[in-house]
C-alpha cells in the first residue's frame, strides 16, 4: 500500500444551496408561466378551433372551462399532496400529466377529444399550481424574501398571461391552432430536466392524506362548475343541472363533516377564521370571475364581431396583458411602501376603471382605441395578483401554506369559469352589442365589490407587512 492509495478523492461537488434556491424558483416560476399561458392562449384559439373542428357556443365553454374545471376540483387536494410527498415529487407529477395531454390536445380531431385533453391538462396543472409555489419560495430566508420570489412567480405567470394572446396569435398564423399545445410540451421538458438535475427536495410535511376531504371537495367543484357551464344552455331546472346542484350541495356538506372528523383535514377549517385568508380567497375569486370574463368577451369581440384574424387580436391584447408582468414586479416597492391595502386597492381602481371607461364610452367601441383604454386594467391587474399572493402566504402558518395556496387557487378557479360561464350566453345571441355591455356591467360591479373586502382586510393582523 502506497501513500496514493491513502488519498481520498472528494465527493462530487454538489450545487451549493443558492444555486439549488435559483434552479427552484427558475423551475417553479416556469411551471406558472405554462400554467397560466394555458388559459389566454386556448381562449384566443378558440374561434379558429370552434370553424374547425364544427364546434358550437356550448363546446367552446366546455374547451376553456374543461381546463379550468379539474384545475379547479383538484387544487385542495393537490395542495396537500405536496406538503405530504414534498412539492418536487408533486411538481415533477404535475409536468408528466400536462406534456403528454397537451400533445393529444395538439392531435386532436374532434371536440370531445379536445376537452378530454383539457381535462388532463387541468389536472395535471392542479398538481404544478401549488408545488411550484412551494418550490419558488423554498429557498427564502425571510419575509422580505419570500415576497420577492412570491413577486418572480407572479410575475413570470403574468408573462404567461401577457404572452398567451400574443404567442398564439403569431402560432395560429404560422402554424394552424394546433401548434399552441405544443409549447407546453416543450416546457414541460426543460422544467422536468432541470428539476431532477438542479432541484433538491424540498421537506414534506408528516400529515395523513385526508381521502375523504379529497373526495368530497372535488365533488363539490364539479358539481359546481359543471352546472354554471351547463345552466345557461340546458336550463336551471333541467334534470343534469339539478343533479350537479345536488352534488354540489351534498358534497359542501359531506366535506364539511369529513373536515371535522379527520385527523389531519385537507384543509382546516380554522383557516377561514382568518381575515388574511378567507378575505383574500373571496377578492381571488371576483377577481378571476371578472379577469377571464372580460378575456373571454374581447376574444370574441376581436375575432367573431370585428373580424380580426388571431395574430391581430394577439397583438391587440398586448397593450393590456404586457403590462400585467410588469404590475407583479412593482408590487414588492409598493407593498414596502405603502402597504398591502393601499397595493390593492390602487390595482382595484386601475383594473375596474378601464373597464368602466369602456362600458361608458358607447355601445361597442373600436378594437384599438378599446384595448388602448385597458392597459391601466393590465398594470392593475398584475399588482392585484401579486399583492393578493403575498397576503395569502404571510397569513397563514408556514406548515399550512400549501393547502391555503391551494384552496385559494381552487377559488381562483372557480371564479374564472363562472366567468365564462356568465359571459358566454350573454355573449352568443344576436344582440352582441347589448350582451357586451350587460358583461361588462357585472364585470364593473365585481371589481366594486373587492373595494369594501379589501378595506376590511387592513384590520387583519396576521399578515407582517405595514397597513
């Protein structure tokens, strides 16, 4: 034996822990920019897929909502499962489930497989939405910055919603409709490569899985969705709506008692005796409600009345969506600054103010200057998002921040198809012009009604930023 044989060659060098945190938050804020692209690309598409594929009104709500309707019905439990089996596992399930539907999606021949695609991905993204949160802010050290990577995943998720129009404007021109599904595929690669090459775990929680709590809670959603998409078509009293309000019904009640009894509840019920959480999650679903309504109207303003090809009526969206990136990263100064409840109640203003000056300003206004007068709604839009997110986290125990984020983007959820769903009859009869302004109306009044929570809210306690 030489002294050679004595010399030990070191392990191979690990990341250090700051590049782990920025892989993470890099992959994590990936996750929301594919999440959220997937809701304003397919709406843009969505006349072009409709002339396709011989699709009517009630198809193309199930095609938007479809997505919107499992990401909504599985959020609570996907919330759970990342603080149970750790946010990597669920974040690196969630890409598995949304890559490969997005391609059937891409191949789709006719509408029913379509929405089964959307289906998938819907339930593929409930799995990424609340992981990849955890995973950006895993590495955070302190308030100040959990707000800043709270603000980087805000922020790349507007890009996505800035970016949607946009992107699948310049596809569906260069392309065909198809090849908007095709991004997520390729994302979804580069997020699931550098996830097992750069991301460490994150440390799961030691928690039961509330099976019942899961089950219950997405009956409940469904039934829910499922009968404000289908109301307005069938009608109220039509035997499958009433079965889906029943549903609905029984299975509020039945999560209620499942939540009590468990010994580890999916989501406690103590949460909603906390302002933070139970005021936020109320502005996260009118504003969802009132964001995706409004999207969904200008959709079929641009490209069914105005007769804009779809790379037009992207680029016509830019003004509105661009500034929404921009609203998230401004966020973290206005908080310092002012304060949660002045950040909200500024991009409240901005974003219900353009839409009232365009509800104001005649039956049906011209495509440009319309778009032009929502760019205010844009920057409004993204201080929103990112000052609800960052009160949400700071109110809620740190060990309870995935399911509060989760039960909080299941409303998100719900609100964004009962826009649809409000919006669209409204929106399919001849009278266009008198539907557009009646949707824009109640879209006014839901943005109202978030001023009077939000002066609520700067009582609350929980949450450490100034008031």
């Amino acid at each position: 034996m030489n002294a050679k044989t004595l010399v030990r060659r070191p392990p191979a060098a690990e990341p250090d822990a700051k590049e782990r945190d920025r892989f993470a938050l890099a992959a994590g804020s990936a996750a929301a920019f594919m999440v959220f692209l997937g809701t304003t690309i397919v709406t843009l598409a969505l006349p072009t897929m409709l002339r396709d594929l011989h699709g009517g009104p009630a198809a193309g709500e199930w095609i938007v909502n479809g997505y919107t309707l499992t990401l909504a019905a599985g959020l609570i439990s996907a919330g759970a499962l990342a603080d149970v089996l750790g946010a990597r596992r669920v974040f690196l399930a969630g890409l598995a489930v949304v890559a490969p539907a997005s391609a059937v999606a891409a191949a789709a021949g006719a509408v029913p497989v379509l929405i089964a695609a959307q289906l998938a991905m819907g339930a593929g993204a409930a799995l990424l939405l609340p992981s990849s949160l955890t995973l950006a802010t895993s590495g955070a050290r302190n308030t100040a910055g959990r707000a800043r990577a709270v603000a980087v995943w805000g922020a790349t998720g507007g890009v996505g919603l800035a970016a949607g129009p946009l992107v699948g404007g310049v596809l569906i021109a260069a392309a065909g409709w198809r090849a908007v599904f095709l991004v997520n595929v390729l994302l979804g690669a580069v997020a699931a490569t550098v996830t097992l090459l750069r991301v460490g775990a994150v440390p799961a929680r030691p928690r039961r899985i509330d099976v019942g709590g899961q089950l219950t809670a997405g009956a409940a959603i469904a039934g829910l969705v499922f009968g404000m998409i289908e109301g307005p078509h069938l009608g109220w009293t039509h035997p499958a709506v009433a079965a889906a309000g029943a549903v609905f019904a029984a299975g509020v009640a039945a999560f209620a008692l499942a939540e009590r009894r468990a010994a580890d509840p999916l989501l406690p019920l103590g949460l909603f005796r906390r302002a933070g959480f139970s005021g936020t999650s109320a502005l996260g679903v009118l504003f969802n409600f009132t964001f995706y309504g409004v999207m969904f109207a200008l959709s079929l303003l641009l490209q069914d009345v105005k007769g804009e090809p779809p790379l037009v009526a992207g680029l016509s969206f830019l003004p509105f969506t661009g500034l929404i990136a921009l609203g998230n990263l401004v966020t973290p100064t206005l908080l310092a600054r002012f304060g949660t409840t002045a950040a909200l109640l500024a991009g409240e203003l901005l974003f219900g103010g353009a839409i009232a000056a365009i509800l104001f300003a005649g039956p049906l206004p011209q495509a440009w200057p319309m778009l032009l007068a929502m760019t205010p709604a844009g920057l409004g839009a993204g201080i929103v998002v990112a000052a609800m997110t960052t009160r949400l986290v700071e109110s809620v125990p740190a060990a309870l921040t995935g399911a509060a984020t989760a039960a909080f983007n299941t409303g998100r959820q719900v609100g964004s198809s009962a826009g649809v769903a409000v919006f669209g009859p409204l929106l399919a009869g001849a009278a266009f012009a008198t539907g557009f302004r009646i949707a824009l109306g109640i879209a006014v009044t839901a943005v109202a009604a978030t001023v009077p929570i939000t002066l609520a809210l700067r009582h609350d306690t929980a949450s450490t930023r100034p008031q």
